[in-house]
C-alpha cells in the first residue's frame, strides 16, 4: 500500500454545472473543472463555494468521480443545511467556485499482489465507492460492496435506487442493508460486514474501505478486528466538520498515532483535511474521537498527547 506519499494541492476553478438531477433523498452535480479532473483520486473530496455572500466557507464533497477527457467531476449532495441546500439546488448553467481535489486518496494495494477488498458506505457516505471499486477491481482485486442507510431513499450505490451511481456491474457482489427494511436486509450496514470479511479472508488478507458518518467508522473498524483480528487492513475516509479544508483553520483534527523514526509511537492532532481525510483505522485514536459531546461531534486531546512531545514519546 502507498504510504507517506505527498499529493498536489488542489487548484481553484469556477465550474459550471453540467447537469443536475435527484438520486433518491440527495442530488447528482456534474461540474466541469478539467485541472482538478486530470488530477483526481478516489477518497477526494472537493471545496464547493455555495454562491451566497453570506457563507463564506466552502462545503466539502467527496467526489463520486472524475473524467479526466470530459473535464468533470461528479459529487452527490445531501441537502443538510443552508449551503448543501443552496447546492443541492444548483441547475446547469450555474457555476460552483471549486478549489479540487484535496486531501490524501484511498491507497491501492500493488497491482502485483491484487488484495481482496470490502468497500462499505452509509448513506451519501456510499458516493466514492464505485470509483474506488472501479480502480480495485481493475487492478484484480476481488470485490464486494455494502451500502446502507436509515430507508431506501437515503441508500446511494445500489441500482434499487439509481443505476449511474451504484456498484452494481462495478464490484463483484453488493449487499445492502437499511434500518427500517425499506430495502435490501434490515438492520445496520456494518451488520453485513462479518460475513462479508470472513468469505473474503479465505482469498487472502482483506482491505476495508469505508466511509461514512464516525460512529459508522467505529463500528467497521471494530468489526473488522473483532472477526479477523489483525488479518485486515482499514482505511477509513472520515467526515469530520471542516470549515477551510485546505490546512488553515485547525477545526478539523484528530488524535492520530503514528510510528516515529525512532520507533516510538506518538499521538498527533492531524488535520482531517490534510492529513485525510483517508487514514489508517489503527492509527485513529477511538479513545478520543466522540468524546467531546458538547461539540458537534470532534475529539479530544488524549491525556497521553497534551503538552509538548517528551523524551520517550507521548
Ligand atoms: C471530507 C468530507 C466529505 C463530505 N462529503 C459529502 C458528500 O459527498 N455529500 C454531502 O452531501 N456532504 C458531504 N460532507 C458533509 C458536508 O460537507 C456538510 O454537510 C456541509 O458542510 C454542511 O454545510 P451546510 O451549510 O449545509 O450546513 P451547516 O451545518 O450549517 O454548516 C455550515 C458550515 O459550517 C461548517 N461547520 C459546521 N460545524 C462546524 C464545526 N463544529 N466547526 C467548524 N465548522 C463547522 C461546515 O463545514 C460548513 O462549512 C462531507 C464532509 C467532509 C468533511
Ligand atoms: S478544515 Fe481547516 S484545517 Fe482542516
């Protein structure tokens, strides 16, 4: 897997609006922004300026994909609050100040040694997994998608619900899930996960993307190791607040553990935006992360990290 490797910062373009359409609950945006198009990785996300001079700060929107000779890139919004709204309204014609792609892609296991691999979102979480699918299975890996969500409108990735956005024809199985049974298997998406890991491990050792809500994250991450121990990789794409996402602002850290040269292992408060938002699901400090219940979501800093690093590590 790629590891400590730098990405080009992204470039600022003012996209027009290709096309516009509703999948289920959330709306499909076609922008053309062809610099950012040649460049883009899945597990990217784009800086969206909402087009009202009150709002100052771009949204963040994973990008469900890239066409390097159409020039375009492609995000599903979820109408959340007043900018995804303003977005999630826009019509072609209209044009998205973007700054794209930024933060660090989904690593890819070396297409000499293809690694099977479980692709997991819930709800838009779901929108960078038949990218992602597309470049896994290209390189010969095995792959199985779960998708999931509170009801069937709010599901993305199954082409129960919309056949441009799903993996279905894309990875090898898909399995959906919704907590009310509107679709698919009652229950939670990472309800599907243990059987999914344990038919995938018999082919080697699994890789797990996920992406989605943090509790969703917890939830794969402990999954993961509960059923295959350490027998599994996990790269989980976080969506933590992020008010600049380019590195300036500092709203969106996490406690992040690492190996030092030295081999000791430090904690560091990373920015999502940078750093992300793809990370390692061991090197996440759970501990931490939710444990600031008076933000909106967030993480503390572990006792173990706060002050400055001292002789023989946090
Ligand atoms: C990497 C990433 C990928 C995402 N992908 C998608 C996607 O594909 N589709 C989608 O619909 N949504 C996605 N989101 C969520 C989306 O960015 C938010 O729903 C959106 O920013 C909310 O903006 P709003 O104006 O609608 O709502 P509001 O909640 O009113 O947000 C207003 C602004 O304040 C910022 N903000 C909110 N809380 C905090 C805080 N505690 N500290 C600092 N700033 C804060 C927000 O980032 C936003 O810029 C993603 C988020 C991230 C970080
Ligand atoms: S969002 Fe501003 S530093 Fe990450």
């Amino acid at each position: 897997m790629s590891g400590a490797v730098s990405w080009p910062a992204g470039v600022q373009e003012a996209a027009e609006v290709v096309s516009a359409r509703p999948v289920g609950a959330y709306t499909h945006l076609v922008l053309r922004a062809p610099e950012a198009a040649l460049r883009a990785q899945p597990g990217q996300f784009v800086a969206c300026g909402v087009g009202d001079s009150g709002m100052l700060l771009r949204r963040s929107l994973s990008l469900h994909a890239a066409d390097p000779e159409a020039g375009t890139l492609e995000v599903v919004v979820a109408a959340a609050g007043p900018g995804t709204r303003l977005l999630a309204a826009k019509r072609p014609g209209d044009v998205v100040p973007t700054t794209a792609p930024l933060g660090r892609p989904f690593p890819l296991p070396a297409t000499s040694s293809p690694t099977p691999a479980v692709v997991i979102g819930g709800g838009y979480g779901a929108a960078p997994l038949p990218w992602l699918a597309r470049v896994l299975t290209a390189a010969g890996s095995r792959v199985v998608g779960v998708v999931g969500a509170a009801s069937a409108d709010r599901l993305l990735g199954t082409s129960a619900v919309d056949d441009a956005t799903a993996l279905d024809g894309i990875a090898d199985a898909v399995v959906v899930t919704t907590d009310d049974g509107s679709l698919g298997a009652q229950g939670r998406v990472t309800d599907a996960l243990p059987e999914v890991l344990l038919e995938l491990a018999e082919l080697g050792e699994p890789a797990v993307y996920a992406c989605g809500p943090m509790p969703m994250l917890r939830s794969v991450q402990t999954t993961t190791r509960e059923v295959l121990g350490d027998q599994a990789r996990t790269w989980l794409a976080v969506e933590e607040s992020m008010a600049c996402g380019v590195g300036v602002c500092m709203t969106c850290v996490l406690p992040v553990a690492q190996d030092d040269d030295d081999g000791v292992r430090r904690t560091r408060m990373l920015r999502a935006c940078t750093a992300g938002p793809v990370f390692d699901g061991d090197a996440l400090r759970w501990d931490a992360i939710g444990a600031a219940a008076h933000l909106r979501g967030g993480a503390l800093v572990p006792e173990d990290a706060v002050g400055a690093p001292r002789p023989g590590g946090h």
